[in-house]
C-alpha cells in the first residue's frame, strides 16, 4: 500500500510539472505573434533597458496591476521610441503599443490589464535607433477576459468618458513628473455574460489616447480590450513651464472580441489640466 502511494505521489508530481511547462510553452510567441509583430526583426534580451512588474499570480484577472520601468531618462539622443506589451495566451494578445518621446522625460507605464490564463506577458521596446529589446514575465490567472460586467452596467454607461488627472505633489520645473490619467469606461471585452440579460455584450473599448503638455505629444497609446475597465494609466511628462496637460481618447464597438473586421467608429473625449511648476 505504502508503495502504491508513493508512486501515485510521484505520478501526481510528473503532471504538475508537465502542466506547468505546458502553461510556460512559448510556441504562441515563436511561431505567431513575433512574426506578426516583428517579422524577420531581432530582439535582443532588454533587462538592461527596463524592467516589467506583474504578480506571479493575480488576486483578482481582470485587474492585473503591471508596471514597465525604463532604465534610463529619455533624452533626444537616446530614448525609447515605442513599447509593445503583449499577453501570448490572451483571445486578443495585444494589449496595447505606447510611444513615447524625450518629452515624456521617462519611458515608464503603468496600468491594469486583464489576464485570462496562464500566460507570459512581454513588452518590446523599440529605441530610436531602431533596435527593439524584450523583457517577459510569466504570470498566473483565469477568465480576465471574461470576469462579468457587474449589475451596476448602466451606471457605468452614464459615466462613460470622464477622466481626471492627479500629478505629483511637487513638480518641479524641467524634471520629469508622474502623473495618473483615470478614465471612467467599462472596456467590454465581447466575452463577458451579462449579470441581468445572460447575452454577451458586444465588444466596446478604448482604441487610441493621446497625451500632450502644451501641444507636445508625451503619451500616444493604441489600446485594446486586455485593458481593464476603468483604465488608470501612470506615465511621465516634463513640465518646462506653466502649461495644459490634456489627454484624448477614441473607443470603437466590434462584433467580434478578436477580430477587428467588423467595428463601428466610436466617440472622442477630452480632458484638460492645467500645471503650475
């Protein structure tokens, strides 16, 4: 009996470790998004570059807080053109692509995605000498893309397309600040079973935000559904003198949550701020 038991432990062992080297395999990667994505591109290790924080395991998968710090400030002659941040096993494995420029001051973004099994999360970035450099983080959750809208859709609805900013508490003229843009939208994926009808809603997020300081793009994002609802975005801009930090964003609505065949334009928002260095 003794031995019996142990082997059925053994066997047990076996398949945890295969199930979790299946969860970690990067054939999606290799053999799909890289060469949608960077077709004949090199991509070089980027440690060095920045740094991507995720939980090893998610408390909550449609709210995954991710963080990409860059390793350096941004300067015209070296700075971080674009970053790209995919989830491999996501229906829709683009999250979304941010460019930035020496005015963002810092390459750094922060948000909450949506996860919705085990899968790597990965951020490219592109330099402005071209070259593109890749960190990755494997991170564990369930049903992200599905997680239910909540009874309280309406409400949601009505609030749909406000935003604020919050800055630093001290700003200081010519250094890079953080600020926060919260935007209120429900970023309907097209898989999630509403609470009172029991149908899918159709799919309807945020597609593209713009973020400029006095006219000056700082922040210019193409969006998609991993974005959680209710973005809260955390990015850097360069406060040269008293000015208006203003952020645009466009949503569109899809018949299909991974495909972008048919969609239908949506509205555009806009919020203004005004900053005393």
């Amino acid at each position: 009996m003794k031995i019996f038991s142990r082997i059925l432990w053994v066997l047990v062992l076996i398949m945890l470790s295969n199930l979790a080297n299946a969860a970690k395999d990067e054939t999606q990667w290799k053999r799909v998004l890289k060469e949608q994505f960077f077709p004949g591109k090199m991509i070089a290790d980027g440690t060095e570059i920045m740094q991507l924080t995720a939980p090893i395991r998610a408390e909550d998968p449609a709210l995954v807080p991710i963080k990409i710090t860059a390793n350096f400030p941004q300067t015209k002659a070296k700075y971080i053109k674009r970053i790209l941040l995919l989830i491999d096993k996501n229906p829709f494995p683009m999250v979304g692509e941010f460019e930035f420029t020496p005015e963002s001051g810092r390459a750094d973004i922060a948000m909450r995605v949506r996860v919705n099994t085990y899968s790597y999360i990965r951020a490219i970035a592109e330099m402005n000498d071209g070259k593109l450099f890749m960190v990755k983080r494997f991170v564990k959750a369930s049903g992200g893309c599905s997680a239910p809208i909540g009874a309280d859709y309406d409400a949601a609805m009505q609030r749909l397309g406000k935003m604020k900013f919050r800055l630093d508490d001290k700003i200081v003229d010519g250094k890079p600040t953080m600020a926060q843009l919260l935007i209120s939208h429900p970023n309907i994926t097209g898989m999630q079973i509403d609470q009172v009808t029991r149908f899918k809603r159709r799919a309807h997020f945020i597609k593209q935000i713009k973020v400029t300081f006095n006219g000056k793009p700082v922040l210019t994002a193409k969006t998609d559904i991993a974005i959680s609802s209710d973005p809260n975005f955390r990015f850097y801009f360069v406060p040269t003198e008293k000015g208006e930090l203003k952020a645009e964003f466009t949503d569109t609505s899809c018949d299909s949550p991974i495909s972008r065949a048919v969609c239908e334009a949506g509205r555009t928002y806009s919020k203004t701020y005004t900053v005393m260095p």
